[in-house]
C-alpha cells in the first residue's frame, strides 16, 4: 500500500512539473525585447567661407610671380589678387604687421613665426661698363675684380667681400639703381642677383655671371597662424600643383 501511494503521487508531481514547464514556455518573457537604435545621422558639414575679396601679395625688388598670377586669375575668379612692392628690408615688418598676406621674400629672413618655402635661387652678375674690359669674357670670378672698385649700395642683398678691391671714394649709394646708374658713368662695378641686373638693365651696362659668388635664394612666405584658403591655394600654385589635385 505505502509503495503504491508513493509512486502515484510522484507521477503526480513529475506531471505538474512537465504541465508547469509547457505553461512557462508558452507565457510570454516578462523582460521586454530591446529594439536597437539606429546610428545617428552624421553631423552637417559647416558652411564654407565665402572667399576673400582681395588678397595682397607683396614681392620683393626682382621677383617675376607674372605667371603664378595669370594662375591665380584663372583658379581664384572671386578673388583680386593685389601685388605690392616691397624693400628687403622691410619684408618681414609687412608680414608682421599684416600689410600683406603673403610675400615673396629674399633670404635670409627671421623666421619665427613665419612659414618659408625657398622657390629658386640666383646666381649672382657683376654688372659693369657697356666698354669695360670686363665684357671680353663670358663669365667672371672674384679675383677677375681685383683693382676694380666695387660699389655697394646701402639696399645690397649678397654682401659679398672681393679680396683685393678698391674701395668708392663716395658715399655708398642708397638703392641699386643708383648703383647702376654710376657704373654706367664709367665708375666702377656692382654684384647683384640677376633678376636686380634685369631689373634695372640700361644700354649703357652689362653683366656677366660671378662664378664663384654666393647665390641668392627667393621664397615664400608668410605669418604662420595666418594660413588661410587663400595663401593655401597660392601655395599650391608656386609649387605646381593642378587644379584638381590635393595638398601633399
């Protein structure tokens, strides 16, 4: 008797526990499914500047950006671009003080603060007397100059030192071109890069390269926390870049 009860009252058990599983397996789950969250939209890119009107590009005595110019026409319509002349001298003050933009500069130049970027060098010429004995060759080095009297006026940008040469019995004149201006008088000689013996060429001088004179770097430059599209854009352009492709 007591065996009997036993086992009916465990197949009692077994099948409330079978029928209490079927019943929680049909009852939905209490924890609420998560619905995942779709990715937020990418932020709207910021309006883009309108460009400048003008931007001013000072160049230093001989400099010929002519052609970077006509490029800048072409890719920047929007945008005047102002060319002013600068002294040497005073270069690195126009940038400073934000007269320009940017400049094309001669070096040396201080450059804290600025960015550089050397374009090309110079040789130097010794610009002389359209009759001077000097014109007989081609080319010329420094000890050709000895005896000679060199001139060098107070906007020189080589300082160049000729051993052996005679020193003006004058004042030093102020600017190049006066400097010019006395050779072509028949006194003495001058050393400049060529772009200044281009600049202030006359029939009455010539020049011939100094082969073993210091050349004279050009380049770009301009205030370092100042960059904008604008000076991007002509960067690109001084170093060749089309106008499709990207900086690098």
């Amino acid at each position: 008797m007591s065996r009997g009860g036993g086992s009916q009252g465990g197949k009692g058990r077994r099948g409330r526990d079978a029928s209490a599983a079927r019943s929680a397996k049909s009852r939905p789950s209490s924890t609420p499914r998560r619905t995942p969250r779709p990715s937020p939209a990418p932020s709207p890119a910021p309006p883009e500047s309108p460009p400048v009107e003008v931007f001013t590009l000072g160049a230093i005595p001989g400099a010929t950006p002519g052609k970077w110019i006509d490029l800048w026409n072409e890719r920047m319509p929007r945008t005047r671009l102002n060319l002013i002349p600068l002294a040497v001298a005073d270069q690195r003050r126009a940038l400073l003080d934000g007269e320009v933009d940017a400049a094309l500069v001669r070096l040396p130049i201080d450059r804290d603060a600025l960015h550089v970027i050397p374009l090309y060098d110079e040789v130097p010429v010794v610009v002389v007397a359209a009759d001077s004995h000097l014109t007989a060759v081609d080319e010329l080095e420094a000890s050709d100059l000895e005896g000679e009297v060199v001139i060098v006026p107070a906007d020189d940008v080589l300082g160049v030192e000729i051993a052996g040469a005679v020193a003006p019995s004058f004042d030093p004149p102020t600017a190049t071109s006066d400097a010019v201006a006395t050779v072509a008088a028949g006194v003495g000689v001058v050393i400049v890069p060529m772009s200044l013996a281009r600049l202030h060429h006359r029939k009455d001088v010539e020049h011939r390269p100094l082969r073993d004179g210091p050349t004279s770097t050009v380049a770009l430059a301009w205030v370092a926390d100042r960059t904008t599209p604008e000076i991007e854009a002509f960067v690109g352009i001084v170093r060749g870049r089309t106008a499709n492709s990207s900086r690098g």
